[in-house]
C-alpha cells in the first residue's frame, strides 16, 4: 500500500550551464564554443554596414563629448605633454569600453540593431569579453586614423588637407576588402576571427 503512494520520481533538471545556452539559443546565437547545427545567417549587405558607420560616428563623438566635460574645467592643461597623452588615454579606454561592452552583451550597438545586423564569433556563437576586445583592437587599427583624419581636417594649420587623405587609407583598406573576401567579411573582422550576420526579426 505505501508503495503505491509513492511520488513518481521527478524528471532530472537541467544542468545550469545548459540553461544559459538554452537562453543564448533563444537569442538566435550558438552556444559559445559550440558548433553551429544550422547554417550561418546571411551576411548584411554593404550598403548596410556602411550606412551604420556615419550614425556610429555621431553616437561615438557624443560619448566622447560626455565623457571629456569633467575636463572642461583643466583649460589648456590637457592640450600638451603628459595631460594630453592621458586625457587621449582615458577616451580610448572609454571608447573601448562602450564597444566592448555592447559587442559582448549583445552583438550589437545602436547603429547596429538600426540595421538589423550583429557580430558573432566565426562559428555563429556569441562574442566573449576577450574576443570582442580584440576585435575592438583591430578595428582601431583600420578606423582609428580615419577618426584622426576627421579631426585633423578641421585645422588645416596643423597638417596639410593633402597629407591627412592618407589617414583614410587603412579604413579603404578594410572596406574595400570585402569585395573580394568569400563572405564579403571586412578585414579586420577576419582578423578578429568574427563575422558579421543578419540579425533575426524580433517576436
């Protein structure tokens, strides 16, 4: 007779690390470290991609902005020497964090979900701190004297217009890399080992 009350034993519970992959599948990403069961998402156009890097420019220089207004206050201080090199310092490294952060979280920034594209690991799987860092290195690499070129563009005094054409030189590079690479990846991205897909339609 007890026996026949006995409770049916309960079905065994997901280990919590398979619980968090369910939830990064959920998202449309590969579990990281896993290998994609489905074929990988088709890559965003260029002119896509492209039209992102004006918006991310904008949202950038605001950060920058924001970010630089406690040194409003320092005046010239930070204008030469050794100031100068920490204050550039200091906004690479709030740059590099906004990046990084976004890249990691989510696969995107603002510009990016805009237009409807991410970036993942080469196998599809969701980008981790060490992996979006280094795609954030390498794009620095390519789009960095772009940023400076910019600037230097507005004070013709310090360099010639002529000599800071070059500065855009790296981003072409990497831009122009597309066109031929198989998956019409940018280079820095292939150097990174990430890709760019389209992002899925939200529910």
């Amino acid at each position: 007779m007890k026996n026949s009350l006995k409770k049916a034993p309960r079905p065994p519970q997901p280990h919590p690390r398979n619980r968090t992959r369910d939830a990064v599948a959920d998202q449309g990403f590969q579990a990281d470290g896993q290998q994609a069961d489905a074929p990988l998402q088709p890559v965003p156009s260029l002119a896509r991609r492209l039209a992102s890097i004006p918006y991310e420019g904008l949202l950038l220089l605001a950060l920058l902005l924001i970010a630089g207004f406690p040194a409003a206050g320092l005046g010239e201080l930070t204008l030469a020497g050794i100031p100068h090199i920490f204050f550039q310092l200091y906004l690479a490294i709030t740059a590099g964090a906004y990046f990084v952060w976004q890249w990691q979280k989510s696969g995107q920034t603002l510009p990016m979900k805009t237009w409807r594209f991410r970036v993942v690991n080469s196998d599809g799987s969701k980008l981790g701190w060490g992996r979006a860092f280094w795609r954030f290195l390498c794009a620095l690499l390519f789009f960095g004297p772009a940023c400076a070129g910019v600037l230097l563009l507005f004070f013709p005094s310090r360099m010639s217009p002529v000599v800071t054409m070059w500065f855009f030189f790296p981003m072409l590079a990497t831009l122009l890399y597309s066109r031929f690479d198989r998956e019409q990846q940018f280079l820095h991205d292939r150097l990174a080992g990430t890709r760019l897909e389209d992002a899925p339609v939200p529910r």
